[in-house]
C-alpha cells in the first residue's frame, strides 16, 4: 500500500552486509552546524527505519482489505526497493529531496467481514517529495526552520481473495496523485556532541491527508558525521473512488548523517 518503499529498503539493508544498500534517511532532520556558510553545503543520511504498518486498501468493485503487520512480517514480502534523498544548503535557504521505489507482495493481510478465507497484496510504489526550507530563528547551534514542498505518489495495487463467496476474485487499480506539504523541522544542542532533532509536516492534496514527524537524539562524532536514534511516524489517506489507501507506518529509527 502507500507508503511500501519504506519497508522494501529497510528490508534491503538488513539482508545486505554493505551500508551501501541502506535507505536514505530524509535529511529534514536538523544537524547543528554553521548557520549560515558562504558556500552550500551537501548532506546525505543512510539510515534504518525499523516501521510496522495497519490500514486499510481497496480496490473498485471489492471490499476492504485490512494489514496489520510488524517490521519482521515485512521482511518476507519485499520483492525490490531503493531511495535516494539529499538536501543542499546555502545560508538560509535549503533544498531536499527524497525519490523511492518499492515493489511488494504480501499474503498476510486480512478480509473485512467475511467475504473470503484469505487475501493476497501486491503493490508497486513510487514517491518523489521536492521541498523547500528557511531558518526563521536560532543561532550556529540551534535553530528552526519553516518547510514547505510537494510529493508526488505513484501507486498499483493488486488484490486477490482466496475462499469464501469471493474467491477466485481480483481487483487492480492504479493511481497518482500530488500532495503539498508544509511545517517545522530543528534542532537543539545540550552539549557541543549531544542534540535533539526532528520534524513536524503535514499536507493534502490528492489524498486527504498526508502526515509525518519525527523525533531524535543525535551525536556528533565530528563536524562532518553524526548519528541519529529516535521514533518516527507517517500516515496518508488517499480515496479516489476506485482505489483506497488508509494506512499508518511507525517505528524506531537510526541513521548516520554525513555533511559535506
């Protein structure tokens, strides 16, 4: 469903002996660093999203499907995944991005009602976010900046019911949409290595909803390198009459942050 990138690259970097193939932590987590540098500055941020999932999908014609499924039942469903993410920094101003792909299969979701024994998920996802941020206070230490931006979901979902009245019936249904975005994201230094950082952003558009905030502790080993642990959370409630997507991902998070 919405939002199956996430788990496909946490997937991938568990199986993986390189962090190369690790997912991209979205780099609107603040770091302390120089307010305002007279060149830009490059941030890049692996990381893993330890996330379980609920909601709700359907597709034209057949009823509801709900999942409820933890971070280690997602495991086994990943068929493929990547993401990138970046931010450029200039004073300021800031720009970040975040591209991801994830195809996946499941057999773990449930029927509403009782309309079949069993169901089958299949879902292909594509999320591309470009925004836009400015340091409206703070100091070289800490400060908060306003985000605003636009992410564009690209989703396919196919649903097969086994047993029951409905088995033997199947559904597919594709759609994309364009939400934008806005809110906070800062940082706040308790020593010169220890800070809290986070993020708070909201929006709609194609969906009714689209949702995500984190929160963290980072450690600076160095100017240029810091690791983050911390929770973070994201739902999107998306309906256009033939397909529907109301789901909610949450779990613990660390990733390394690298700036140059």
């Amino acid at each position: 469903m919405v939002g199956k990138w996430l788990w496909g690259v946490a997937a991938l970097l568990l199986v993986s002996t390189s962090a190369r193939a690790a997912d991209v932590m979205p780099v609107i987590a603040a770091q302390p660093g120089e307010q305002q540098p007279d060149h830009p500055t490059f941030s890049f941020s692996p990381y893993l999203w330890a996330a379980g999932i609920s909601g709700d999908t359907a597709v034209f014609g057949l009823p509801e499907v709900h999942s409820q499924e933890s971070f280690a039942d997602l495991l086994k469903d990943v068929d493929f995944g990547f993401t990138g993410a970046g931010e450029i920094r200039y004073g300021k101003f800031s720009v970040l991005t975040d591209l991801s792909y994830a195809r996946v299969t499941s057999d773990s979701a449930t029927p509403r009602g009782v309309f079949a024994d069993s169901v089958a998920l299949k879902q292909e996802t594509f999320t591309g976010m470009l925004g836009f941020g400015y340091t409206i206070l703070g100091d070289e230490q800490s400060h908060l900046d306003a985000v605003a931006g636009a992410k564009l979901w690209w989703t396919e979902t196919t649903i097969s019911f086994r047993g029951g009245p409905l088995g033997g019936a199947s559904g597919r249904e594709e759609a994309t949409w364009v939400d934008g975005l806005a809110g906070f994201r800062g940082v706040y230094s308790i020593t010169p290595n220890v800070y809290l950082t986070g993020w708070g952003l909201v929006g709609a558009g194609g969906a009714d909803i689209d949702w995500d905030v984190m929160g963290g502790v980072g450690y600076k080993f160095k100017e240029s390198v810091s690791a983050v642990i911390g929770y973070r959370a994201l739902g999107v409630n998306y309906s256009n009459g033939r397909l529907t997507n109301d789901i909610v991902e949450q779990g613990p998070i660390l990733g390394l942050v690298v700036h140059f």
